[in-house]
C-alpha cells in the first residue's frame, strides 16, 4: 500500500530529490511535491511486468526505447511523479533523471491496494499530461486480464480488453499482440505471448466470471480490495 508523506516539508519536493531516495526496493514517486512510497512489487507482478516489457521491446522499432519503472515528470514545477512499468518512448531518453515527455503506452500491473488509483488518480493524471495510451493490467489468478485506454476528445475511453487467452491487438505506437494470461502460466510464454503462431481472436470483452463478486455491468478490472 502506497504512503503519502502528507507533513508539508519545508519546500515542496522536485523529482531532483528522489535522486537521493534510499535504493531499497521500494518505489518513491511524488504528489504534489510530498513523497509517495508503495512497497516493492510482488512475484506475480514481476512475472507480468517482465513479459511485457520483453514483449514491448520485441515489437517496437528501433526509433523507441521501452523501460521499466521509469521515473515520468509530469508537471512543469516537477513535483508530481508517477512510475509506470512498463513505458515505451518515442525519443532517446536522458543517461539519468526523470523522463519530461509522455510515453506510449504507459502500462500499469494493478493490485489489491492500488486499484483506486490506477483505476481513477493515476488514470486522470495521465490524461492531464497527454499520454495517448494507458494500460491496466490485472495480475490475479482469477481476474488476469488488460484494458487499454485512449485520448479521445479529452478524457480517455475504453477501446479493447482481453483476458485469459483472449488477444489484445493494438497498434498504438506500433502493432503489438499480447495475451494476458501467458505470463503467469509456466510454459513456452515467449512462444504464445502474442496468441499462437500470431493468430487468434483479438479481445473484445471480457464478462465476469459467475465465482467473482462483480457489480454487474463493471468491467473486470474494477474490483474491491
């Protein structure tokens, strides 16, 4: 779960600073210049976050660079950063820092604890800052799934989700395939990652499962913690 140093410090904080925040593991971001503190992620996120990040990189051209957890800037004053994992960059990044211009996508794997803000605060932030593309990615047992998001005429708007052995197929930046389910299985993942052979059925939808307690007509990917 994610703590908000909220005791106003004696100057509003800059993403300078976390140059100097401890390497522990932990993930340090900033709201409105007060520090934000989430635990190190878990196994299954990792087992998702890696994937992804091979797959992105697989499949971008060579004038993108994908990384993982890279530090975003997302206000003038640089006070206010978000860690997406992982982000693809249409532009060489700087050697250090934090990054100044919006990814596409920028991706993030939720949790119990973070469902709320990935889902609504980070989400609104991102719009606010222009990132054409954001993804959410669900990966629980029961629920492993992912929705993408696009800018259109202001806020963002579902336009494709897929779980399980579904295909999410999209081509912003650049064509991509992904299936959600293949990181958290054992297996030939990097063989399937992208649907057999590249063929399958691109994801559409995807209704909730009867054994999940689920609001009716509530996407999969907003649940209760």
């Amino acid at each position: 779960m994610a703590t908000r140093h909220t005791e106003a410090p004696e100057r509003r904080l800059t993403v300078d600073d976390l140059e100097h925040t401890p390497d522990d593991g932990r993930r340090y971001a900033l709201v409105d210049g007060c520090c934000d503190v989430s635990p190190a992620p878990v196994p299954r996120h990792r087992s998702v976050d890696s994937p992804l990040t091979f797959r992105l990189a697989d499949k971008a051209p060579d004038e993108f660079t994908v990384l993982t957890g890279p530090g975003v800037n997302l206000n003038a004053d640089r006070t206010h950063d978000r860690i997406p994992e992982p982000a693809a960059f249409g532009c060489v990044p700087p050697d250090r820092g934090h990054r100044q211009v919006p990814p596409v996508p920028a991706v993030e794997i939720v949790s119990p604890e973070s469902v709320l803000r990935d889902n609504h605060t980070t989400r609104a932030e991102y719009a606010a800052f222009g990132i054409a593309s954001y993804w959410i990615i669900s990966p629980l047992p029961d629920k492993v799934g992912i929705v993408e998001f696009r800018l259109e005429d202001g806020p963002y708007q579902e336009v494709a989700q897929a779980c399980g052995e579904e295909v999410l197929e999209t081509e912003l930046p650049f064509p991509v395939r992904f299936v959600p389910h293949r990181p958290t299985t054992r297996g030939p993942w990097r063989e399937h990652i992208g649907g057999r052979s590249e063929e399958g059925t691109t994801g559409t939808g995807c209704p909730p499962s009867p054994s999940r307690d689920v609001t009716p007509g509530a996407p999969w990917y907003v649940f209760s913690t």
